[in-house]
C-alpha cells in the first residue's frame, strides 16, 4: 500500500523541503498522512472548482503548486469558499497538499520548466540559497561551560545542513591569554600569560539567523571578550534557487524575442518594456512574481528578464538601464509545471499502480480584451 507520507516523501525529493522560504506553507495541508493513494490530480491552484475536479475523479490526494492554507486560521466557517473546500476534501476523504517556492527553486521545478520551453542554453542560477546566504561561525569556550553553551547556541536554528539540524564540529585545544591592567577575566591572572583548556566549536548559519546567533553566544560566553571568526561559506553551485538565467542559441531583437515567448508559451499577447530594436542574447527568468528579482536583473549581464507581476518601476528602472522586460503574467508563468510535475510523479510511481493526471480545467483569471465600440 502506498500511502499519502509516501508520495509526500517522493515530492520532497522533487522540491526539498529545505528549499522553500521561511514564511511559506508546503507539505500536506489537509488528510491523514496514513491513507492509501491510488489516483493523484496535479494542479497550480487549490481552487474550489479544483477540488470539486479531483473529487469527481475519486482521487486520494491533490497536489498543488499554490498552498490552500497559506496562513493560521483561527476558524473554521463553512460557508466561506475556503471552508467549503475544507469540508469537501475532508468528506470525500482527498489529501491535498503543495510544493511552491520549494518547487520553483528545485531543480527540475518550475523556473527549469520555464527554461526549457524557451530554448535557453548554459543556466546559472540567479539566487542561490547554498551560495549566498551561509556562514560558518568558530568560537572558543572553556571546556567548563562546552555542553551548555552548544545547547544555548542550537535554539537560533543554526547547525541546519540539508536535511539534519543540530550539526556541529569539535575539537580541543590550549587558549592563552595575558588580562592587562583593565581588564575582569573570568579565568587567570592579571599581568600573567595564562593557559586554558578550551573547546573549538564550529556552526553553520544562514544569514537570517547569524544576528542572533551571536546575540546568543555573547550572552552565554562566559568571557569578558568572546573570540569568534565569521566565515561566508561558497560552495559548488547547487542548480537549486530561484530564478534562471540563461543563453539563447541566436542572438534576436527584442520585439522577436517577445514573439518568440509569446509563441512558445501559446499566449494571446505579452507587456514588453525595452527598445524592440535591442539585441537579446542574455535572459533571466522568474517563475510566479518576479518583482523582488529585478534589482538583481538589473546588475546582471542579462539583456532582458521574464517574469510575471511586474511593476511599473520595474519598467521604468529597466529603461533607464537600457534592458528589457516582458511579463507573460502570473498564471502563464507557472502552469507549465503541472504536466511537467504529473509526468514526473507518474514515472516515479510506475511500479506502485499509481494513476497521476494533470488538472485541465485551470484558466488564467486575467484576459485579454480587445478594444471595442464605444
């Protein structure tokens, strides 16, 4: 028997966990990780419409790219369309669970998805988690106070290395020191080179959690001065982050390129920002909302960034840098990731028996209109 834990646990080596953001919902968000699954529906959004699709298709669990509770509920109220849905899932007993910014920086997730239906060629990635946001901390405490003030230090959430937390390395050693006159050591004598048994702790931390950190470790040092060392870690790229950047095989003007996604990407027409007569060899993309990425487009060599959401000072910080922007919306950007993730899931559930479908119902709320009679 396959079960709902089961299938999340071959979702998450799809898009990690540790990936997502730390303000985001992933994983199961309604059903008993206990229950069988034997038919899975794939969809970008957990609408009402959705669930009702996966219903009437008797399926056991529903995967979405956008979670369906985003944030804590403090009620329950079936009359809204979210308590409707609640109560629907629950009734026909369907799971529902999602991978989103997990899966937009997976390898393989939504912005490779993107990528490849464009043609770029040698991709790197455009915010790399593993690359640019990790510190490895090393400080010296008294072999006294070792175990307390690892156990203090391990609370801020650093020691966090893929998928174990509380990592740490040890190694012991003499400290010497000589107090001066104005000096309060907690050990040895003033005016004396003294000698300590110490323990070299050594942590990684993101960087959203080294402030505090080392908030910690001063409060829980028993020294008068702590001595530490902070080193910003770089490793091999990953492949994983959020956003691409990439190379088209010919160069192109602008006003083609934007033919081109428009093609590719089957839509009715995109908003593009630039000179249509610029040469476009270099391209960012971002899956979803691009927006926070534009300062980083921008110091970039790409010629021109695709995205969705787009503000008007993006383009407006865009032409005065001489690039281009073309925005294919929010929907547009991210549905190519449901055939491509219902495709992945099926062949990595082949031998369970395991039926998995893409949702074809979902539209683009957004439409375009032509200008009509007055």
């Amino acid at each position: 028997m396959t079960t709902v834990a089961d299938i999340l646990a071959v979702l998450h080596r799809m898009a990690p966990p540790e990936l997502a953001e730390s303000w985001d919902s992933i994983g199961l968000q309604i059903g008993d990780p206990a229950a069988e699954v034997q038919q899975i529906l794939v969809a970008l959004d957990p609408l009402e419409s959705v669930i009702t699709e996966a219903c009437s298709r008797n399926a056991d669990l529903l995967v979405t790219h956008h979670p369906l509770l985003f944030k804590p509920l403090s009620v329950i109220d079936l009359s809204t369309p979210l308590g409707r849905m609640i109560r629907q899932a629950s009734i026909h007993r369907l799971a529902v669970c999602c991978a989103h910014t997990n899966l937009d920086k997976a390898v393989g997730g939504t912005n490779d998805c993107l990528v490849r239906m464009l043609g770029l060629e040698h991709l790197q990635v455009m915010v790399d988690p593993e690359m640019e946001q990790r510190f490895k901390v090393v400080v010296f405490v008294p072999e006294t106070h070792e175990n307390a003030f690892l156990d203090a230090v391990l609370t801020t959430g650093a020691g966090r290395i893929g998928s174990y937390r509380g990592c740490s390395f040890r190694v012991r050693g003499k400290g010497t020191f000589e107090p001066l006159d104005s000096a309060r050591p907690f050990v040895g004598a003033i005016g004396q080179r003294n000698e300590v048994d110490e323990v070299r702790i050594e942590i990684v931390v993101e960087s959203t959690h080294l402030t505090d950190l080392l908030s910690v470790m001063r409060a829980h040092h028993p020294y008068e001065t702590m001595a530490y060392d902070v080193y910003p870690l770089r490793s091999e790229a990953s492949g994983a982050g959020m956003g691409r950047v990439g190379r088209l095989p010919l160069e192109m003007t602008l006003e083609n390129f934007a033919r081109w996604v428009r093609d590719r990407i089957q839509l009715k027409g995109v908003h593009v920002v630039g000179d249509p007569q610029m040469a476009v060899r270099r391209v960012a993309v971002c899956t979803g909302s691009g927006s926070s990425l534009v300062r980083r487009f921008l110091r970039s060599d790409a010629d021109v960034f695709v995205s969705g959401d787009l503000h008007y000072h993006d383009a407006r910080d865009a032409e005065q840098a001489g690039k281009g922007l073309i925005d294919i919306g929010h929907f547009a950007s991210e549905h190519l990731v449901v055939s491509d993730l219902a495709r992945r899931l099926g062949e990595a559930l082949a031998d369970r028996g395991i039926r998995v479908d893409a949702c074809t119902i979902e539209e683009d709320p957004f439409r375009w209109m032509s200008a009509g009679p007055a």
